[in-house]
C-alpha cells in the first residue's frame, strides 16, 4: 500500500470504532491538559518569584568591586565604589533595554525604637529611581521614600513589628565606622513594606542615601542596580559591561548568580514536571496499548483478509501505526485547544495562593502559556501514542494468514 492508502485506511478505522477512539482519545487529551496545566502553575509560580525578586531586591545586573559578594559584608568600607560623577559607570544608560540604576549602599548595625533595640540589615538608596527599581515592593502601611525627605526610613514588616514600631515612629540607627567609631543617627518611619522574601523582611530597612553615608562616615556605594526592560536583555547587557569596564576594578553580576533560592526552586520544580510528564506519559502507553491491543484482537479475520488478497506483513504494520498516529494527533490537537483554554480561563479567575515557607503574604497565580510547554505537551502525547502501538501493531502484522481467517469462520 501507498503512504495515503495507508493513512486513509488507518482514519477509517479510527472513526468507525467509536467506542475505543474515544477511551483513546479521552486519555490523550486528558495526558495533554495535564501537562499544560501542570507546567503552566508551575512556570507562572516561578516568573512570579523571579520578577518580585529582581524588582524589589535584585536588578536585572549589579556591578560592584571584585570580592564583594565573598568579603564585602565583612569588610563593607573595603568595597565601595565612587559615588560621584565622571566614573565609569556614567555611561549605563547605553545598555540595551536600560531602564533605570540606582546606587545602594549597604549598611548594617542595631535599630532602637524605645526599649527595644535590634540589629538589622539595611541599604541606603536613591528614593527617586528606586521608585522604579523596588516596584514589586508592597506597603501595608504608609509609602516608600521619596526625593527631598533627608531623615526617613522604611522598615520591613518583621523588623517593624519586632520593634514594635508604626508609621511615624522613630529609630534610631547605630553603626561602626570605618575607624572603628560608632555613629548613629535618628529617621522616622514613613513606610512599612513587603518584599517577596519574609526572611528579607524580618532584618531589612532602607534609608536615603545621604543618611546612609552620614550613617557609614564614608562617601560612595556597594552597588550599582541596572534595570532593564525585560529580562532576556540581561546577558547581551552583562556582556557589554564586561568588555567595557576595567575587570580589576569592576565585577558586574547577573541577577540569577545572586538568587539562590530562585535557582534551587528551578532545580526542584523542573523534577517535578518531569515526574508529572512520565506519570502522563505512562498512562497515555498504557491506554493506547490496551486499545490497539483490543482491537487487533476484534479484527484477526478482517487482517486475515487483507493478508489473503496480497497486502504485505508492513502494510498490516504501517495501518496500525497510522491509527496509532492519526489518535496521537487528533488527542495532541484537542488537547492543545482545551489545554489553552483553560489555561486562559484559569488565569482570568486566578488560583488563591496562600504564603509560601519564604514569603509574607499570599497571591493569586495563573498559567503561563508558553510555546516551548504546548510543543512539549504536544510532542509527548505523539511519541508515546505512537510508541503504544508499535507491539500491538507488530503483534497484528505477525499473524498467520490461515489462523487469523479459520478466526473469521
């Protein structure tokens, strides 16, 4: 037979045994909704986590000293950058997608409030473009810093509540100096805010800048925060100020190499797709196998007849291959449409989540609709359907001619 025979024959086939294709089916493009739905959730979940992350702690790049992130906690006055203009890093703006940079400055010490004194982990910012780098910030109460206001501070949402401190509140903050000194200095609470990172909000403040260096009793910033428009503008960005910036006095670094919980989370939730997708995979082989299986039994004599009238062993072989083919599409098809569906109409609705073991507050996730998932989903469903039928169609391409139409009598 022809490949179009074939096929032909093979599609008769499907749509005259209604029953089985439709047990068939029904297990593909459940298998198939699984998997978007499955890897949907997930991706969402993390892009979520990821872009809280580098609009609220991170940037898409920082640049900072070489050594910083392995000694510059432990050393904090060894690792500044120059702070004033007519540096190296005045030319950011030439970066592919650029948004905004923001300095910080990284300080650290004990916060009073009344009786109550605590250490904490705090930076000090640029209030106007952290307005635009620290988005993803959430306020419960009051707002974040803002240009022209000197002595202000905004808290994390477990540092303040362990201080037992409110909007309007003062702290005042103490810190060693580079001599060895302490200096301290007083702001007022105009903030209490939300990172995505709970840990993060137990130990964090932010300051302005200038309050920061009276703070430190020094001049000049840890970091310098590039945000970019979108993310997959990072590494061209990355590699640009890499070959434009002196590497001995210059380290720039990718937000991902800072994020270690997201990259872990990554690791782990890709296992667990991938777990999803053979379970999906196991029950399509299984489904698939007992239907052709079955139905190589109810036609013994039909393909003891086309043996009789000169079809060849590969011809029996190649119909059944075709069936199994023409359900793998057809399920793979439907899925996808389904599977898109709901994923959109999921989305709509939104799927409350509470906080996770890191995070302070819930959210509602979606599914995230990606090419590259539906592909997956899609090809999976295909290949396994098609693997499926491969002993049951060998099995049928095996029969005798005598036996299988003694079976028809």
């Amino acid at each position: 037979m022809s490949p179009l025979t074939l096929v032909q024959t093979g599609a008769k086939n499907v749509l005259r045994q209604v029953g089985r294709t439709s047990a068939a089916l029904t297990a593909v493009v459940f298998g198939v909704i699984s998997m978007i739905l499955a890897a949907g959730f997930i991706d969402w979940n993390l892009e979520f986590g990821r872009d809280h992350s580098i609009e609220s702690q991170l940037g898409h790049l920082q640049v900072m000293k070489p050594g910083f992130l392995e000694r510059g906690r432990s050393d904090p006055h060894g690792y500044l950058l120059p702070g004033q203009a007519g540096t190296d890093l005045d030319d950011l703006e030439a970066l592919p997608g650029y948004r905004v940079d923001a300095p910080r400055l990284l300080i650290s010490g004990l916060a009073s409030s009344g009786d109550i004194t605590l250490s904490f982990i705090g930076e000090g910012v640029d209030p106007e473009a952290e307005s635009i780098l620290s988005a993803a910030l959430r306020f419960p109460q009051g707002r974040n810093l803002v240009p022209g206001e000197a002595n202000s501070v905004i808290v994390g949402s477990g540092l303040a509540e362990n201080l037992q401190a409110g909007i309007g509140s003062s702290l005042v903050l103490i810190a060693n100096t580079e001599t060895g000194g302490i200096s301290a200095v007083e702001a007022r609470v105009v903030g209490i805010f939300e990172s995505i990172f709970k840990a993060y909000d137990d130990v964090a403040l932010r300051i302005p800048l200038p309050l920061a260096r009276e703070l430190m009793r020094t001049e000049g910033e840890h970091l310098r925060l590039v945000l970019l428009e979108r993310i997959d503008q990072t590494e061209a960005a990355v590699q640009q100020l890499r070959d434009t910036l002196p590497e001995d006095r210059y380290q720039v670094v990718p937000w991902q190499n800072m994020s270690d919980f997201y990259n872990k989370s990554v690791e782990l939730f890709s296992k667990q797709v991938g777990v999803i997708y053979l379970i999906i995979a196991v029950i399509i082989v299984l489904a698939i196998s007992n239907t052709m299986t079955m139905a190589v039994m109810e036609r013994v004599g039909e393909i003891g007849t086309l043996m009789a009238l000169g079809n060849r062993r590969r011809d029996i072989l190649g119909i059944f291959l075709a069936e199994g083919c023409i359900l793998g599409l057809l399920g793979a098809l439907v899925g996808l449409v389904l599977g898109v569906l709901l994923g959109l109409l999921i989305s709509a609705i939104g799927i409350p989540m509470p906080p996770g073991p890191v995070m302070a507050w819930g959210y509602e996730a979606g599914i995230r609709l990606s090419v590259e998932n539906l592909t997956k989903a899609a090809v999976i469903a295909l290949v396994t359907t098609v693997l499926a039928s491969l002993y049951p169609a060998w099995k049928a391409s095996r029969l005798g001619i005598v036996d299988a139409l003694r079976t028809r009598q």
